[in-house]
C-alpha cells in the first residue's frame, strides 16, 4: 500500500460565499481513493498563490493563515502514523471518522455529521444547506457534544420534540428526519454507532398540504412580463418557466447542457434522484422551444443553456416576479415542477406519464398530480 499523500486545494466546488471568498480543502490520496477535509479556512481568489499552493501575500494574515494549515495537514498526518504503529493503515475507514476539531469525531457524532455532510459533494448546494438545518436543529436539541453511546431514542425524541416547538410542519420535520436517519445508516455501517435508534422510533406521517401551482392564465402574466435581456431577473423568469414546461428541478436546470438536448427532447439525469428521464421539448407546447432559442442567443454559452446564477439570488428574483404578475402565491421552483406534472396530468390523463416525464417511482405520489388536475380543471 503506498504512502498518504496530502495537499491543499482551493475552491474545489467552483463556488465563491457572499464575500466572494472560496474554501480552503486538506486533499488526501492513497491508491485511487480520497478524502477531502474542511479546513474552515476561505479567502479571496486573488490571495491564493497558485503557484505555492498557499495563501498569497494579499491577504494580511497569510503567515498565520500558512501555518495553521500546515498544523491541520500535520495533525492528519500524525493520526495516520499513530495507526501505523498498530496496524495498516486505510484511508476511508481510519480517515473518514477523524476530526481536525480537536477530537476524534466518531466519538462525538455531531463532529461526525459535520464531517460526513461536509466532505459529501454529490448532492446539490441545496441538499447540503438543508442537512445542515438539519444539523443546527440537532445541536439546539441535544448539544454540541454528543458522543456516539448517547445515540439512541430518547435523542431523536429530542430532536423530534424541538422541530414541535418550533411549529415545523410535519413534512418538514419528516424530511429532516430522513436526512438524519441516513447519515446514522452510514454510522452503523461504519460501526461508529451500534444501533440505528430509527429501528425503533417512528416518524410521525404528515398530513400532505394540497401542492402549489400555476395554471395557464398565470403563466401567460409571467409570460408576458418584460425585463432587460442581460438582467439576473429575466434569467430567473426564463429558467422558472422552462421548468414550468419541463419539469426540471433547480438543480437539473442550472447544470443542463446543449448536449442534453437531441431530437426536439431532454435527455436528462436527475441530480436528486440519479433517475434519467426523457422529456419531449415541446411536450406542453411551443414555449420551451421559444426559451431555448432565446437562451442561446442571450447568454451565447456553447456548453450550458443558461447563465449561471446563484440559487439564492434566483429565489430573490423570483419573489419580485411573482409580485409584478400579480399572482396569488410565491415563486419557487418547487412550484414550477408541481405546475409541470399537473399540466402533465392534464393533457394526458395518465398518472404513468406523469411518472415517466418527472422522474417519480411512486404511483401515489404521482396520483396527487392527477387529482390536483381534476380540482384546477373544475
């Protein structure tokens, strides 16, 4: 087995904060595997030194900054040979546990799940802020310092209890706790916790809110709204409506490329789901097509099909959108997929249409869309 090797990297994700500052990331490799830790650390792109692979001279703290990570790599490195001096040492069982906070991090599971969501980068940005709302309910519920023989049902009662409190609706509380509930599967796994308390405890089925949507007169006020061609809110307007007539979630919508689209249809893996789907482009009329040839003759991107814009400022755009259309409810893309699969519904009758263009495996879900039909088309 070949030596552990250890690197910075910045901005990995391609993704800047609100100061404009990207992540600083500990890189670790051994034979085809690695791991990437956190560091905490951000600066600006131009106070990174490419070449020395460290903080630039343009930032003010760059010495301090310089040496506290090479204190993190050393710590790592330290834990690597303290195993060794046991046994082989693995990359994935023995450094996916371990914290650069001070402490083992499979001895304290909130350490652990802040590792495990951090060092995830295959789910969408949007998919991470939520596991981490999931997280700070967590914290709030059962402190900072939970240690792994403490990980039983009296602990989620407590979380379950605080989401109560603060008036969550059940299909919130639910989604959250199915994001903890798969991370202490992985913990089990990994032999970090000896028992998923989940075995036991039953989460609370919510009672489902009739779904938002839009309906053809809605549509035609957003259609007809009118905004600068270059404007971040005529981009959000453009990407909102061609989900609105192809389904696409926000995360799907950002990422798609020109190559996705052959033959007049979408030929589209889902980021959410990794489900592939094939939506035809033109299936709920002409306007998808109409966005298409606007959007590459706007932005004039020969890889993606619309210009990037942080999901945030999206959902700020759409807000003022919805206002200046003067409809009855707030924009969102959720919104946008639900208009989609009840338009479906409408067109087609089938609930198994309605399933194959959304991506949905599950007839009941699907079946809320047909009924919603039946009620907007009274």
């Amino acid at each position: 087995m070949t030596k552990t090797s250890y690197s910075l990297v910045f901005n990995r994700r391609k993704r800047l904060n609100s100061k404009g500052q990207g992540a600083i990331e500990i890189y670790c490799y051994q034979d085809k595997m690695k791991i990437y830790f956190s560091t905490g650390i951000k600066v600006l792109p131009t106070e990174w030194d490419k070449k020395k692979n460290q903080v630039g001279k343009e930032n003010p703290n760059a010495i301090k900054l310089n040496i506290l990570l090479s204190r993190m790599i050393s710590k790592i490195e330290d834990h690597e040979l303290s195993i060794m001096n046991e046994r082989e040492f693995s990359l994935v069982n023995d450094l996916k546990g371990f914290s650069l906070k001070g402490q083992n991090s499979r001895n304290n599971i909130i350490a652990w799940l802040e590792d495990q969501i951090e060092a995830d980068n295959t789910v969408a940005s949007g998919t991470t802020g939520y596991r981490k709302t999931m997280l700070d309910k967590l914290k709030a519920a059962v402190g900072d310092d939970l240690k792994a023989s403490q990980v039983n049902h009296e602990a989620i009662s407590r979380f379950d209890n605080y989401m109560a409190k603060e008036n969550l609706s059940g299909s919130s509380r639910s989604k959250l706790h199915n994001q903890l509930r798969k991370f202490l599967t992985i913990a089990k796994h990994q032999e970090v916790i000896k028992k998923n308390p989940y075995n036991t405890f039953k989460v609370k089925r919510p009672v489902y809110d009739m779904k938002k949507c839009l309906w053809f007169a809605d549509l035609d006020k957003i259609w007809e709204l009118e905004y600068p061609e270059d404007s971040g809110v005529e981009l959000a307007r453009l990407k909102f409506l061609f989900s609105v007539y192809t389904g696409l979630r926000i995360s799907d919508n950002t990422r798609l490329t020109w190559d996705e689209i052959r033959h007049g249809k979408l030929f589209v893996k889902m980021q959410k789901t990794v489900r592939p789907v094939v939506v035809p482009i033109n299936l709920l009329g002409e306007r998808a097509g109409i966005i298409l040839d606007k959007a590459k003759r706007v932005y004039n991107d020969p890889d993606r099909v619309f210009r990037y814009i942080p999901d945030q400022a999206t959902n700020k755009y759409l807000k003022r959108i919805g206002i200046d259309a003067g409809l009855p409810l707030p924009l969102t893309f959720h919104v946008a997929r639900h208009t989609f699969c009840t338009m479906v519904a409408h067109q087609t009758g089938s609930v198994f249409k309605v399933m194959e263009y959304a991506g949905i495996y599950k007839v009941d879900t699907a079946m809320i869309y047909v009924n919603l039909n039946r009620l907007y088309s009274q």
